[in-house]
C-alpha cells in the first residue's frame, strides 16, 4: 500500500441545485508526494536492490573514513542527496513502470462534466475566463479534509503500535468521508480552506476531532475502540461494513458523552432486510429514520442532520459494470459524501467522477502526527489537505465499498429519497439500494415478537415489534441465520 519510497525509509524512520463552474483542461503532471499501490514481492526485489546500491556508497565510505574524515562528510552529503533525487524523480518514474500503477494525477484530457460531492464543474474546450473554473475546481477539492497514515503518535492501547503504515487505510478512508459530513454540518458545501490565518475555530475543531491521540474524539484509537465487536483492531484490515457499524457506535456514544454541536448528526446504517430476506438491495427506510432522529434529538426537534452510510457488495471480486452508471449518478446528489474504497487491499476516498475515472484522496502517504488543539487559529493545516488531483477508473474498484450522504433537514432527507427512489427506478434491475416508508411485513415467528441470532451463535435475543425492547433468552437453539450484507 505503501510507496517504493516508503518501503525504503520504514525502517529509519443543502441546497437543492446543482452549481456550475466552467473547467480548462489540465494535463496530467506527477508531484512527489504520488503513491502507488505496489505489489509486495516486486516491492520487495526491487527494494533490496536499492538498498544494495546505496550500500555500496556507505561501505566505501566506512573503508576510507580513517583516511580523510573532510572527504567521507562530502561523500555521505553527496549519497544522501543522491538518495533523495533518486527516490523522488527519475526512479519513481522507473518505479512506476517496473511495478505498475493504474491511477493518475491531473484532470483528463475529456471534456465532460465533472462531478465533486455534488458539484457540477463543466470543462470546456477553450475557456474564456483564463483557468478561472480550474481555480474553481482546485479550491474545491483542496479544501476536502485529506487524513493519510500517521506515524509518532502514541500506541493504541494494548497494542505496540505508535502508527498505522500498511494497515489503516480504511479507517483514514472513512474518516475522511465523516469529516467531510461535519465540514458541510458546520460551515455548509461551499465552504473552502481559507489561505490566511487566523482560521475559523469551527474548521480547527473539526480537524482537532480525528487528531490521533485519546483527546480526540473521532481518533484512530476510539474508532478502534467502538468497533471491536466488529472485528477492528490495530494492525488488521477491516471492510466496508464493520467500518459503517464502528462509525455509528463511535459517534452515538460521543454524542451521549458531549453537548458538542459538531457531534449532533444521527448516523443510520443501510442495511439489508433484517427479517431475513437474503440477497437484494439494502432498503433506506423511512419510518426507521424518523425513529432515529426522533431518538436523537430526545424529542427537542421532529428532525435531526443524518449521516447515511450504505456498505455495498457489487460483485464478487471488482465492480459488476451494471452498477457503474448508478454508482456515477450518487456524485450527482447534493447530499453527496462520495465512497470509501478502492483497490483490492487498498482503500481510497473517493471524492468526484468524468467519464468512468473516479477521482479520489490517497490516505496511503506516510504523514508524521500533527497536534492540532481546539482553538489554535494559528497552526499548520497543510497536511490536512492534498493538491493533488489522483483519478482510476472506476472499473477497477474493490466491490466492497460504502456510500455516503449527508442531509441537513427533512427537505433535505426527502429530496434525497426522491432521488434515490428515481435512480433506483432506472437502474434495469441492478439498484444499489431502495427506499421504502417502512419495513416489509415481518415473516411469522411469532405474532408479536421477532427471534434475532447473536453474531456468535451463542444467544437469541427478543425483539418486542410494539414498544422495541431487547431481551436476552437463554437456552434456546438459535437456527443458522446470516445477513449477506453484514459479511462486507
């Protein structure tokens, strides 16, 4: 997951209507801090190769040290300098062909429309205003909040691990696309990253959230915490679905701790049938988002800003084409978060589309820890955000992925179950989820009551349908039960 560089250096060290903005075209370009997604035994060869290159330099440099020690200082800076060059030029260049790499930097040479989290930019062949729709399209997705791996912070719990290089790429993946939720929660979708300091404290709160140490909310170790009964822990991969669920119970119980405004969304999960209904589209459904929001607010409002999480299996290995043209329509949403996925074994967060590119935030770049503390107007953001533009084709993403949206009010939640319903009405059979005012009639286990298998096997638990209490029963056979869409 990791860059040939990175593999050398480890062990040293709401609105309704869409807004358009005209787009020059922008030829692809490279930049140093481009990663690619390597196979692990070239990687391997080809690092052991450099690493026997560079030791030659040392060794000769040990050999002669007792005879001029001025010489030897010239020749290491000259090796350490060569190292540099190499690494971040002509051999990542050289890299990139020996290993492979599908995704690119730049804008494509298309000139069709761009979609960004619900953003319509379209791209002419001659602009008139000089690049102003490219300055445009840049703000925007700079301004995107970009969480990569970190190193230096301090160990997870129990674990020795101070960082998360080759392992968290999901869990930066998928905090990316909350942020981005708090982000148009707090200071709206056409906010952009201010160039002058001081910052607004709203935007240095949000980032203070996924900060990577016990005093952040949202950070890695208590994103690994509430998903333990999901399967996370530090140094494994995790897929798209416990990712959804650890999500949901982090946030649910962040909220109970805080009067925090930053942390008052309700999260709801999509999932599929629960009443045992295997296969078919996950189903959005009405009736339960009401419950939750009503839960939410503790009767204050009728209605409560939603974070709607929808993991998704669409074929066995890479994504059935069917699912394409739908999958592109969901950047068209004004409620829009964008994916959490992408390669085999390497999550990306997946922000825009033109044509059948997906464009996308790497969280594979090896960042050292940044305190940012609440209400430090004056602190360095930088990592925090990516100029680089990175698209892959859409055709080559892991199946397992999750969709995002976020709807600020009831409008806003209805608008977007229109839309849904639409796409879903013209997506030839193949929807990736549905929307429905409530659950379909239950099948009879008993008049009242709904029988629930543990995830283990080990307990059943009663659900009243009337007043929607759990109740644990002991001593009963529980009959093999499995819901295909908690497998992600």
């Amino acid at each position: 997951m990791k860059g040939l560089s990175q593999k050398i250096w480890s062990s040293k060290s709401p609105s309704k209507s869409s807004i358009d903005f005209p787009l020059k075209d922008l030829a692809s370009s490279t930049s140093d801090r481009e990663a690619c997604e390597t196979k692990p035994s070239k990687v391997s060869l080809w690092s052991s190769f450099i690493g026997s290159t560079f030791s030659i330099f040392e060794t000769h440099i040990d050999s002669s040290r007792s005879e001029n020690k001025a010489s030897n200082y010239r020749t290491y800076g000259w090796t350490t300098v060569l190292k540099r060059v190499v690494l971040r030029s002509s051999m990542r260049r050289l890299q990139e062909r020996i290993i492979g790499c599908s995704s690119k930097t730049g804008v494509t040479s298309s000139t069709s429309e761009i979609w960004l989290l619900g953003v319509r930019y379209k791209v002419l062949a001659e602009d008139a205003d000089h690049g102003i729709g490219l300055v445009e399209f840049e703000k925007d997705f700079s301004s995107r909040v970009w969480i990569t791996y970190r190193k230096g912070f301090d160990v997870i719990g129990d674990s020795k691990y101070s960082s998360d290089v080759n392992w968290g790429c999901m869990l930066r993946s998928s905090q990316m696309l909350v942020a981005q939720a708090l982000l148009f929660h707090c200071l709206g979708r056409s906010w952009r990253r201010p160039l002058e300091k001081p910052f607004d404290k709203k935007y240095i709160d949000i980032l203070h959230l996924f900060g990577d140490s016990e005093s952040s909310a949202f950070s890695i170790h208590h994103l690994l915490q509430a998903g333990k009964q999901y399967g996370l822990a530090a140094g494994s991969w995790v897929g798209p679905y416990a990712m959804c669920r650890s999500w949901e119970t982090l946030i649910r119980s962040k909220g109970a701790e805080t009067s925090n405004n930053y942390l008052s969304m309700a999260v709801y999960v999509v999932s599929g049938d629960e009443y045992g209904e295997r296969g078919g589209a996950p189903v959005v459904c009405i009736e339960d988002v009401a419950e939750l929001c009503a839960e939410f607010d503790k009767g204050h409002f009728d209605w409560s800003p939603i974070l709607l999480l929808v993991p998704l299996v669409l074929g066995p290995e890479k994504v059935n084409p069917r699912y394409i043209p739908s999958l592109k329509e969901t950047f068209m949403f004004p409620q829009s978060l964008g994916i959490m996925g992408g390669k085999p074994g390497a999550s990306t967060y997946i922000i825009g589309v033109q044509d059948d590119e997906a464009f996308y935030l790497d969280p594979h770049e090896v960042q050292s820890v940044v305190d940012i503390r609440s209400g430090d107007l004056e602190v360095d953001t930088s990592s925090y955000h990516c100029n680089v533009i990175r698209h892959l084709p859409l055709d080559t993403i892991d199946s397992s992925l999750a969709i995002g949206f976020y709807c600020r009010d009831k409008d806003d939640f209805n608008d977007f179950c229109a839309r849904a319903s639409k796409l879903a009405d013209q997506s030839n059979g193949a929807p990736l989820f549905t929307v429905a005012q409530m659950h379909q009639q239950p099948r009879p286990v008993h008049q009242t009551q709904v029988l629930i298998c543990s995830s283990d096997g080990s307990d059943m638990i009663q659900r009243d349908n009337n007043d929607l209490k759990i109740k644990h029963i002991d001593n009963l056979e529980c009959p093999p039960c499995e819901d295909d869409w908690q497998l992600l």
